[in-house]
C-alpha cells in the first residue's frame, strides 16, 4: 500500500509569523505551566493572561480540562494517552505561536521526556516552561474537587501524584513557589520572565 504522507505537502503560508507579530506589537511564545494537580497552574495562567490582556497582548489559554472536552476527548489518563495529549497540545500551540499569540498552556504533563518533545518543535527561546512548586500535601489540602480522595480510595487510576508519577523540571526557565507566594506575587515572577521575551 502506497504511503499516503507521500502525497502531503508543506503548503507555505504568505504571510509570515513576524508579520503577524508586527501587527500585535509584541513577539509570540509558548508559556508552559507544569506542576502536580492543584499547584496553581491554571490560576496563574488565567491571571497573567488577564494581565497581559490588559496589556494590549493577543493570547490564549490551553486548559487541561477544556482539551480533553474536545481535541483530547478520545484519551485515556493512562500513560501512552497522556503522551498522545501532550504531544496534540505541543503541535496546537505551535500553531497558535505562528499565528502571532501568546499562547499560555496549563498541564500536568508529568513526563518530562514529553515537554521536552514540546520544546524540540518551538524554535530556540519561544518555549518557557514554568514549574508551579506545591507539595504533595498542599495539593491535597487544595483538592476543591476531590480527585486526590478519590485517587486515595482507588476510584480513580493513574492520578498523577498518587498511582503516577510527576517528574518535575529539572531546568525550568522558572520556578514559582505556589506555596511561599500568593498569586499576584506568582503573577509578577511570571512577567518579569515573560516581558523581555515579547518586546517588539
């Protein structure tokens, strides 16, 4: 049978993403939040876009749960599936980039060998992973959803923390401690990293 990824072609676009950039006034990247379920990423990558919002910046969210509503609604949480989430994210959000944004993603992307698949498809300095620092505990005091318990109890499988593990970043461009800071100080570690990166 004839490969059909013979017959696809790159097809290039005519407008280039640094004309894209020039329009917003500001230079793209990927924001990679990681860190264990209930570490804060998802509400710091919500306050900075607000920030940055506010800020004229054109940006979006790519939110764990909402992918797995849609792109992602066919996976599993075990770890082949996981890996095939990332990945799926990897290649949107190198899209959004090329299209001018800001893109600000929050997972638990436990592995490390897949955000640094993710890495390997952004160009040198568009990718900026950011390790939201919680322990174990506090995740689990922070547990408005009661996932943990339910992890605890064996009615969920493969909880990252619990029955999977998280592999923690071991050379992020930045650690935020979410248990040393509240979140308008995370926020603004987050931006003093971001800032320099997107000037035009």
């Amino acid at each position: 049978m004839e490969n059909s990824n013979r017959n696809i072609i790159w097809q290039p676009t005519r407008v280039s993403r640094q004309q894209r950039e020039q329009l917003n006034n500001h230079k793209a990247c990927v924001l990679w939040f990681t860190g264990l379920s209930g570490s804060g990423k998802s509400t710091l990558a919500h306050a900075v876009e607000e920030a940055l919002h506010q800020q004229g910046c054109r940006t979006f969210v790519l939110d764990g749960d909402n992918i797995r509503h849609g792109l992602s609604s066919d996976l599993t949480f075990n770890e082949a599936d996981r890996k095939e989430n990332i990945r799926r994210i990897g290649e949107v959000a190198k899209l959004m980039m090329e299209a001018g944004l800001i893109v600000i993603t929050a997972f638990i992307s436990p592995f490390r060998s897949d955000r640094a698949a993710v890495r390997q498809l952004m160009p040198a300095g568009d990718f900026m992973e950011v390790y939201c620092q919680a322990s174990l505990e506090t995740c689990e005091n922070r547990d408005v959803k009661g996932l943990y318990k339910k992890a605890r109890a064996g009615l969920i499988k493969n909880y990252t923390g619990i029955d999977s593990p998280y592999e923690a970043p071991e050379q992020p461009e930045l650690t935020v401690d979410t248990e040393a800071l509240d979140l308008s100080q995370s926020m603004e570690a987050v931006l003093r990293l971001l800032t320099p990166k997107i000037k035009a």
